[in-house]
C-alpha cells in the first residue's frame, strides 16, 4: 500500500520530471494530437477530440432538423385528409352510440401504430391502452386478441403477448393513405377474425403538441341486436325501419362492415397525422439539444485552445527569464 | 441583433397565424359527454393511466327529438375525403336507396337505408343540387337529422357520357366471358354502377 501511494504520488510529479521526450515525439507532423499537461494534476483533453465530437453532434444537428422540416411538409399533406374524414364516423355513432363499455366474449383489439421510429412516445401509448385494455375486458369466459398494424406495436406487443396475436399487418403507408386501401385491409381482418366486438386503439390528432390516445368500438351484428333488445344506448334501434336488403340482419352486417372500414379510415389517417407531429417535436427536441451540447463544446474547445496557449507562453517566458538571471 | 429578432418575430407570427388557420371546425365540444361506465370500470382496474378517449366525446352533440314535426331537414352528406354536406337545412332529399327512390321529408320516420349507386337530389327551396352517388347507407332518425355516407359521389355534369357507354359495353362484355364466382360479381356490379350512371345521365 505504501508502494501504491508512493506511485501515485509519482505519476504526479513525472509531468514535471520527463515531459519534453513524450511531448516531442508526439508532436510531429504526423501526429498532430498534443496532450498539454500544465500545472501538477492537471490534465487537459486534446483539441481534436473535441473537434471532433463538435463535428459529429453538429452533423446530428441538421439531420434532425432536416427530418423535423420532412415530417413538418409530411404532416401539412396528410392533415387535410384526415381533418376531411372526420365527418366520416359521425353518423355511425350518432346511431349506434358509443358503447366501450359493452361485455362481450369475443374481444379484437385494433392497435394502430407506425412503421418507422423516431416519433417519441405515441407508439408506446398505444400499446400500454392496448394491454390494459386487454386486462379491462380479460375475464373467465372472455378472450381477447390482437390485430397489428405498424411494425412498432409488433415489436412491443410480440415480446409478452405473442399468444394473444391474431394478425399482423405492416407498411401500410407505402403508397399514401386512400380508402380503398384500407376497405381491403379491414376485409381481410373481417375475414379472417372472429369478434363480437372491435376495439381500435389510435392516437387522435389534437394538435401538433398533443395526440389524444382514443379506443373506438364497433360490434358485431349479433351483439347489436343483443344490445338493441336489452335497452340503453342502441334500445331505439328497433324503431328504425329497414329499406332494402332481405332481413335486417343482412343489413346489419352490411352496416357494421361499412362502419369498420370507415372508422379504420379516419383511426390510420388519425394516427398517421399524430406519427408525424410527435416526430416533430421529437426532432425538434433532438436539434435543440444537440445545439445545446454543441454550445457546450465550443466553451470547452476555447478553453482547451486558450490554456495551452497559456502554458506555451509560461514555458517560453521562464525559459527567458531563466537565460537571463 | 436585430435580424434575429425580426426572425423570432415571423416565427411567433407564422406560427400564430398557422394555428389560426389550422382552427378545427370538428374539434372537442364545449361540454364533451363521455360514457362514465366505462371510465369508471377503467379507474378500478388501471388506476395509474388516464383512460383513453371515445368518438363520443369528439362528437357534437345530436339535437333531441322535436314534439312537433320541424319544418326543414338537416342533411349531412359525408364521403370519406370529404363532408359535402354538413347540417345543410334543406327542403327535402330523394336517396337511391335499394328499394328505389325514396324521398325524405322533415318528420320522415326513422329508417336505415342501404343505398344503390344512383341519384341524390337535395331539393332546397328552388335549387336542386344532383349528385351521383356509388353506394352507401342513409339514416334518417327521429329528429329529422339525415346522414347519408357514400363511398364516392360525382356532380352530374362531371359525368363524360362517352366514357358511360364505354364501360357498359366493356362490363356487359366481361360478364358473358366471366368464369368464376368473383369474375362474374365483379363485372355485375360494373354493369349496375355503368347503367345506374347511364340512366342519370338520360333520365
């Protein structure tokens, strides 16, 4: 232990001692790093580690700001859309009500989400609404599934529920957002799951700060005549005649296949909207704090540069002094 | 020093003036209604997360049923890029339903209307404004709101009548060749949407 603190306390006196033969062979043309030791125990980083760094963080800086101006011309084309298809599910609601609520044994749980990252955390609301509303609803005689859309969701939901995972679907904004795209895909999903009642969990787009996590429902036929029979929300159902079709229950499918793929319309033009304005903001973040650490740098670039400077001087300034006297 | 105040000021500027702009007509309503059963039961098993929002709570309202029978209806027309038609007060409105042509007065009896590619006039006052519509559904409830949602839907006059005879033809054609259950489907309801179209333009 004495060997050990008789060592340290030689490394720092051995600046002192032979620092000229380590600085000279550092200091030709081919290595152009100088390790600037000053005063006793004082150690400076070398400039063009620092310089190097202010490059990298100041290249970040303008891909992130590049990204947020994308996202930005992104978000200004898919909003018009979205904001003309809220009119869309408005007529459904105002004839069926709006029945979260509702206790049936066959659960889907829509998860919109996006393909690409980068959009803080909206992809991770929707998943956490997504699990709790699977305990919400989980139950004895119930079962609930998921169907996946966005490669975001996958990737979270895949870790602890893969057992619960119906159908997964992925770049879906390949080509931009019509509704002829999405009838398909909400065919598939109508085709190829069974529920009794469909949840759809999306970000709604509030603002370009806030994204409203929504859950929208649409029941099967058969769970709205249930509904209807047993009174509340749907019970003046019944009083609506039906024109057209054979039975009403052909009309009912009809209804509630209409109603899916327009309320999947407006929740993937919805949740699209919010991707792009959480990855503004993201970015805008990210370039803010980029130029903060960049700020940062440069004081302590200054300061590395100017102390060197500085020993310089006292060197050459001694040596003077001690020629002369 | 003072470039980049000017600059800070277009920027508070611009960006007042986009969200000006940006106002939305569909927004959340003064007082939203939301259904409490469900944030309750939310509440008792995930107490940490606020519960997620419902269409009814971006919804306006619906005006209640009137005792006496109103003296215009309120027509909301949606497609799904657009609301044509959004609380128009109009006269009357003839929808193409299934069953043929139905019209619709104020104190109409609440229905359900499946829709057939055809005609949709909306009769206000003197003017009548002619629409074609792909298909759809129409509600009228008790209330005299009408909601009618098409897939798609053209002004007449946007209509090219050579191109109508053309897909007739073409569809009528395919529908002598089809093999399969699809093929033969698909170039049925070709033939309906072309001589519904046909018939608007000549009718």
């Amino acid at each position: 232990m004495a060997m050990a603190a008789l060592r340290r306390e030689g490394r720092r006196f051995a600046p002192l001692i032979s620092p000229r033969p380590i600085t000279a062979f550092r200091s030709s043309p081919l290595a152009p790093t100088r390790e600037d030791e000053g005063p006793i125990g004082v150690r400076y980083i070398s400039t063009q580690v620092v310089r190097n760094r202010m490059k990298s963080v100041k290249n970040i800086q303008k891909i992130t700001k590049a990204m947020k101006m994308v996202a930005a011309s992104k978000l200004r084309a898919i909003q018009t859309k979205a904001e003309n298809s809220r009119g869309l599910w408005q007529p459904f609601t105002a004839l069926l009500g709006d029945t979260p609520s509702v206790d049936v044994k066959k659960n889907v749980i829509v998860t919109v989400s996006s393909d690409k990252g980068l959009c803080g955390g909206i992809n991770s609301t929707s998943v956490k609404i997504s699990k709790a509303l699977h305990k919400l609803n989980s139950g004895p005689e119930n079962e609930t599934k998921y169907v996946i859309l966005g490669e975001k969701a996958k990737a979270q939901l895949v870790r602890d529920s893969k057992k619960y995972i119906e159908l997964i679907i992925t770049e879906l904004q390949k080509n931009p957002l019509s509704y002829t795209q999405v009838s398909v895909l909400a065919d598939d999903i109508l085709k190829n799951v069974e529920f009794d009642a469909l949840r759809i969990v999306f970000n709604k787009f509030h603002s370009v700060v806030s994204f409203l996590p929504t859950v929208s429902t649409v029941l099967s036929p058969e769970i709205v005549e249930r509904e209807a029979e047993a009174g509340g929300k749907l019970g003046d159902l019944d009083s609506y005649e039906i024109e057209g079709g054979e039975t009403k229950g052909e009309i009912l499918q009809n209804l509630t296949e209409f109603q899916f793929s327009c309320v999947m319309f407006n929740a993937v033009l919805e949740n699209a909207c919010s991707e792009q304005g959480a990855r503004m903001s993201a970015m805008d973040s990210s370039s803010r704090n980029a130029g903060d650490m960049l700020d940062r740098l440069t004081l302590t670039y200054n300061r590395t540069r100017q102390a060197s400077i500085t020993t310089e001087l006292i060197e050459i300034i001694s040596g003077a002094s001690a020629l002369e006297g | 020093m003072f470039r980049q105040a000017s600059r800070l000021l277009a920027r508070t500027t611009t960006a007042t003036t986009w969200r000006r702009s940006r106002a939305f007509s569909t927004d959340l309503p003064a007082t939203p209604t939301e259904d409490s059963t469900f944030i309750e039961s939310w509440k008792k098993v995930i107490p940490n997360m606020d519960p997620p929002k419902t269409p009814s709570s971006f919804m306006t309202p619906r005006p209640a049923t009137p005792s006496s029978i109103p003296s215009k209806i309120t027509v909301n027309f949606v497609l799904p890029y657009a609301s044509e038609l959004s609380t128009k007060e109009v006269d009357m409105v003839i929808v193409p339903a299934t069953t043929g042509q139905m019209g619709v007065l104020p104190g109409h009896v609440p229905t359900i209307a499946e829709l057939k590619p055809g005609i949709l006039s909306v009769h206000e006052g003197n003017d009548v404004t002619k629409y074609f519509l792909s298909s759809g559904f129409a509600f009228i409830h008790a209330n005299s709101v009408a909601d009618i949602i098409a897939v798609e839907a053209v002004p007449l006059d946007c209509i090219d009548p050579a191109l109508v005879q053309k897909g007739l033809a073409e569809f009528t054609q395919r529908l002598g060749t089809a093999t399969s259950d699809l093929e033969k489907a698909e170039a049925q309801i070709g033939v309906d949407v072309h001589s519904a179209l046909n018939s608007a333009l000549t009718g």
